[in-house]
C-alpha cells in the first residue's frame, strides 16, 4: 500500500483573490500556445507564469517560473497552509455523454525506487 502524508499546501489567498477563474489554467500538457496566450491576458497572477512561462531571451524560463512563485509567496499572492493537511476536492463537469463527478484527494506520496514503486503512472 502506498503511504500518504498531509503537507502544507500553496494556493492564492482568497481573502485578495475572490474570483481565481482568472488565475488558474488547465493543465500544462492541454495548453497550446494560443490558449497560452489568452492565460496570460487574464490577469498577471495567472497560474500559467509558473506552469508554461513562455520563452523570453536571455533567461531560463524554467528559472523565471521559480522566481515568479517565490515573488507571489513574498508578496502574499500565495500563501502556504501553517499546517499539513490533505486536500480534497470535488469536480462537476460536462461532457459528450453528460455531467460528471471526480472527487479526489491530494496528499504527498512516498517515493520508492525505480522499479519497486507502489504507484504507477
């Protein structure tokens, strides 16, 4: 059996932030750079400066997505939890063949060695 752990998670404060439809995306590997674009025209604390930085010369975009998150959590933009926690959420959305519900659990994984893991991808 896998072992799971609470952590203590970052998400945007919503006491600043009360709508974060502008502020979060889809997940990277469903981003063109169109749909790219239009994240970044939704607000300049769109999560889609951390997750797919566009190129900019001269710097490492992976670098400028990590100074970018350390600059929101310096700011307050995002605050981390002062305790661990699991997460659990609960989606509704449609579909071709109609409404569907996902509800899941978000909680830090132990990591065993290449070949012996518990969890596949």
């Amino acid at each position: 059996m896998p072992k799971i752990y609470p952590f203590k998670g970052v998400h945007f404060d919503t006491s600043k932030a009360k709508d974060l439809t502008p502020l979060t995306t889809q997940p990277y590997d469903k981003i063109n750079p169109a749909l790219q674009d239009e994240y970044y025209k939704k607000h300049e604390h769109n999560l889609i400066r951390v997750i797919l930085r566009k190129d900019e010369p001269g710097k490492d975009k992976y670098q400028g997505a990590a100074d970018t998150l350390n600059d929101w959590l310096k700011s307050g933009v995002l605050v981390q939890d002062p305790k661990p926690a699991f997460y659990v959420y609960h989606q509704i959305y449609k579909t071709p063949n109609g409404v569907k519900t996902r509800k899941g659990i978000v909680a830090m994984v132990q990591i065993d060695e290449p070949g012996k893991g518990k969890i596949l991808p």
